[in-house]
C-alpha cells in the first residue's frame, strides 16, 4: 500500500511539475513578444533620434552659412564707411534671428540700425541664404534709396 501511496503521490508531482513547466513555457513565450514589442519601439526612437541629428546637423550648417553672411554684410558695410560715407551712413547695431525650422532653410530674419544722412532708421528684412541679392542687398538698398535693377 505505501508504493501505491508513493506512485500517487509522485504522478501528483510529475502532474504539477509538469503544469508548471507548461504556465513557465506560457510565460516565456509572452516575454518574448514583449521583448520583440520593445525591439520594434526601440528600432521607431532610433529612427527618431536619427532624423533628429539630420535636421540639427542642416541646422548648424545652415547657421553657419548664416553667420557667414553677416560677416560678410557687417565687412560690406565697414568698407562703405571707410571710404568715407561715415556722415552720410553709419551703422549702429545688426541683429539677425534665426528659428531652427527656417534656418534648415538658409532663411533669417535681419535688423539693421544705422544713421542714413543723420536719420535713424531701421531696415528689417527676411534673409535668404540661396539669393543673397534679392533678400539682402537689393532691399537695403532700396530703404536708403539706392537703386538696384
């Protein structure tokens, strides 16, 4: 009677080592589609942050150009006064703001302040890196009443 007892007793345990080992392959089998879930989100932020970079890096090379052009503008202008249109035209401030979308772009916003024949103006245009003299030199010229074709 005790072997009885004792087979019983290990079918019992084989029975539920068994149902165990069937609940924990259940489990595994769901943590692997979650970890093949993560991967895909993961895999979707990597992306993300890629193009991010792409869009930075335009960015900074456009604020780059940006910044070449007004050292260029600012040299335009000293070399205008050094040959003696100090009276007629003097520069006060520059200032030029550029959102990170537009500058993508090669486009700025440009503020100038200066004295033209004694008389404080200020000249406000929208830049275009790609067409220098259509967005920068032609309306500037066309505020201090210089014309341009």
């Amino acid at each position: 009677m005790t072997c009885v007892a004792a087979n019983k007793i290990c079918a019992g345990l084989r029975a539920a080592a068994k149902g165990a080992l069937y609940v924990a392959s259940k489990a595994i089998k769901g943590l692997g589609h979650t970890l093949y879930l993560a991967k895909g989100v993961l895999t979707a932020a990597q992306k993300t942050v890629d193009a991010t970079k792409f869009v930075w890096t335009k960015a900074s090379k456009s604020l780059s150009i940006v910044k070449g052009v007004m050292q260029g503008t600012v040299n335009i202008f000293n070399k205008i006064v050094s040959i003696g249109l100090n009276g007629v035209f003097s520069i006060k401030e520059i200032k030029f703001d550029a959102k990170l979308g537009n500058a993508a772009l090669g486009k700025f916003s440009l503020s100038i302040r200066a004295k033209i024949f004694g008389k404080s103006k200020t000249l406000s245009i929208s830049a275009d890196v790609h067409d220098i003299i259509n967005s920068i030199v032609k309306p500037i010229a066309r505020k201090i009443g210089i014309k341009i074709l």
